[in-house]
C-alpha cells in the first residue's frame, strides 16, 4: 500500500525535493563556474562582481580575483580529513 502512495506523484516529489535542494545550494556559496558547492577546506576565488569560483573553474579564467579563501566549516564543523598514512599504503594494490 505504501508502494502506491510512492507512485503515486513522483514527478512532484522529486520537483519538490529537487527545488529543496537546489534551493539549499543557492543559499550557500556555489561557484558560478559549475555551480558546484566547494568542500570545505576547498580555496575559493571571489571576483568583484560578486561571483565566486572554485579553484578548477578559477584556472580557465584569466580574471584576478579580488579574494581568495579556503572555505570554512559550516555549522556541523568537524569535517575530517582522511589520509592514508599507512607505510607504503598508496602504492599498495588490490589484487
Ligand atoms: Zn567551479
């Protein structure tokens, strides 16, 4: 039964959840370039015009942006980054 609902009105569920979305990300900084939300501790670039790129969309362009920065941890904070700092891990190959 709950199949039906489910099936019921997709295309309007997955409106909704994707105007949520998109609408979560524009309330964010997206880069302008590929409008991407940056990682975080990603560097972004800032242009006078107000728009901001990130560093892969940065380097297409010629402009000199008037900021650069790495972006900061939003409100959940403790992102951790993860290396591999096994002996020799990165080589290591699966079979
Ligand atoms: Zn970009």
């Amino acid at each position: 039964m709950l199949d039906e609902t489910v099936h019921h009105a997709p295309d309007l569920e997955r409106q909704l959840l994707r105007r949520s979305v998109l609408a979560l990300a524009a309330s964010r900084d997206a880069c302008r370039g590929c409008h991407r939300t940056p990682l975080v501790g990603e560097r972004v670039h800032l242009y006078d015009d107000g728009r901001m790129l990130c560093e892969l969309c940065r380097r297409e362009r010629k402009e000199t942006p008037i900021r650069s920065e790495p972006v900061r941890g939003n409100e959940h904070g403790n992102a951790v980054r993860m290396t591999d700092q096994r002996p020799g891990g990165a080589r290591r190959r699966v079979a």
